[in-house]
C-alpha cells in the first residue's frame, strides 16, 4: 500500500473496538410456521423455544440423535407461532432437511427466505442503525457487542441500514474479530462429529430445564460429568514466540487446514480451521480445536504447506477471546 493511505481492514478494525463497524455477513433465514411450530421446535431444538416473547431471540443448536452438532444457528420468534431461524450462509438447507426428517405428522410449513444480513459491532453500533432493516437483534460476543441486521436485501444493498458514522468492514478485519471472539461457524469449527462442549457453545445454546429433544442425553450426560471432553476450540497467534517466524500477510489464507504440532514437533493436536489477518496482533490469528494435552497459554508448531514445500512456523495457543498483548 502506498505511503499515507489508510488500511481500509485495520481501520474498520479499530472502529470494531472503538466505535462501529458492519460487514455483510452470509446468512440463510428458514421461516418455520404452522400451528405445531412451538412444540415442534422445542423437541428439536436445544434451546427453550417456549420461553421466547415476540422480537426474542437465543442461540441454538439442532443435534443428531447421537448428539452431535449439525447446525448452529439463531431463532427468533415473531409470533404466536412463527419463527425466524438464521444460520451461516450455505447451510439453510441444512437446517430444511434436518427440520423434515423429523416433521412426520407434524403441522409444520418451512420457508426458505432471500433475505440479507448486516453484522454491526461496537460499542457505538445501535446509535449507527437506521431502522429499516425487518429485523434487528442484538449479539454479545466475548468483548465484543452489537446488533445483526436482516431483511429482505434493500435495493442500495444492506449498508443502507446504518448511518454513515459506521464504517464499512472488508471481510478480512470481520474474520479477524470473530476468530479474536472465539465465535465458531459451520462446516469450518463446526463439522460432522463436533460435540458442543468442544467448542464452547453449551451455556450460549442448551436449556437443561425445558425437557428432552433430540440428541439431549449426550450434552447432559457431558454436562454431569464437567465437560470433561477430549479436546477443546483455542485461539492462536502465528507467528508468536522467541523465533518469530513471519507469514505474508496476503498468504495467510493459505494457513486454513495446517496441522498443529506440539511445541516439539513430535505430535499433532489439531488443525486450523478459520485465519485471518489481524491488525491487533500484526500477524495471523487463527481458531483450531486442540487435544486437551494443549494447556493454554502453550507454545506449539504450525506445519504450513507453502505450496513449494512445508515451513514450520512457531505459534502460542491461547484460551479464548484473544486479547491483544
């Protein structure tokens, strides 16, 4: 970049922690409806459906029987019984056919909807809002706070939901700060086999009070038992430690997939699974989930495939969020 121009990633970067920044977000929006909606949702859904009021919202998961995790998403009532599920883009057909393969007799009517989101962090993010999104629901993440908005795509696009004080995010500085908030996504922290308590999301997303649904015996049995699991989502910096070990900023993308090592290099413990560059840390951030050998704050080795051979660059896991310093 040329001397006295502004990095359009670190500002929207820095407006994230300081006043507000919004990205649009990939999201697919499932309207489910009928008047079985609520009792249906409340045996499929981990979540208390039933205590939800009209214009609430909360985190939940869909499970297999077995328990595992197969969609991460967020319902919001509408109304008695309508519901707005919303998840990460390409993964609403998920939530259809997982929904239908359990509806049997059920009255239940699933809709797929063409609707926009626009994420907006920052302690400044609900004075940025216009109005004139469908819906606005507010997010907490780990040291970071704000609003999603979403509706049907307005025809200047979704940035026409907030004013102009809010300052346009490039997708790298987005990445940045959910990686730094710890927030899994589908199909990337998220995949076939996850169990819930290896990612952090039982207290954001399991009711133990609101009775059974499907795949509710192996979250409570973990539960009992502390979340003892096998192995736990953590925050890396590359690049960390006494040997430096630098990476190009534009080759950071690459990093998705490497395997991590002990600090020895003897042993692998996982993979990353999201990186991004970040402005805060001035190198590669990155998301993996770790044996539970890894105890945080831990040196260890990312095995990055160059493309013209293997660099073995040094790293620190940490617990999550990651905080700058």
């Amino acid at each position: 970049m040329a001397p006295g121009t502004t990095d359009p990633v670190a500002a929207a970067y820095a407006a994230f922690g300081d006043t507000a920044a919004a990205a649009p977000v990939p999201r697919d929006v499932v309207r489910v409806s009928g008047p079985d909606a609520e009792d249906y949702l409340q045996g499929q859904c981990s979540q208390d459906v039933s205590s939800l009021v009209a214009g609430g919202s909360a985190e939940s998961l869909l499970l297999s029987p077995q328990g595992k995790v197969e969609v991460y998403l967020r319902m919001t009532r509408v109304g008695d019984q309508e519901f707005l599920l919303d998840t990460d883009g390409g993964f609403g057909s998920a939530v259809v056919a997982r929904l239908e393969r359990f509806r049997l007799r059920m009255r239940v009517d699933l809709e797929p909807l063409d609707w926009a989101c626009l994420a907006v962090r920052g302690p400044e993010a609900a004075r940025g809002v216009t109005g004139t999104a469908a819906m606005v629901l507010p997010v907490a993440w780990a040291g970071l706070e704000g609003v999603d908005l979403l509706g049907p795509p307005p025809a200047d696009g979704p940035a026409g939901w907030v004013t102009g004080s809010v300052v346009a995010a490039p997708a790298e500085a987005w990445e940045a700060v959910r990686i730094e908030a710890g927030v899994p996504v589908n199909g990337r922290e998220l995949v076939d086999g996850t169990i819930a308590a290896e990612v952090g999301l039982v207290e954001r997303t399991v009711s133990f009070t609101k009775g059974c649904f499907t795949g509710q015996e192996l979250v409570a049995r973990l539960d009992a038992r502390g979340s003892k699991v096998a192995r736990r989502l953590r925050g890396l910096v590359v690049g960390a430690g006494p040997d430096g070990g630098s990476v190009p900023r534009d080759a950071t993308p690459s990093l998705v997939g490497s395997a991590v090592l002990t600090h020895d290099g003897e042993h692998e413990v996982g993979r990353l699974s999201s990186v991004a560059w970040s402005p805060g840390q001035g190198g590669p951030v990155a998301l993996a989930t770790l044996h539970r050998r890894i105890v945080v704050p831990e040196a260890v080795v990312v095995l990055w495939d160059t493309g013209g051979g293997e660099r073995r660059l040094p790293a620190e896991a940490r617990a999550l969020p990651l905080t700058t310093g």
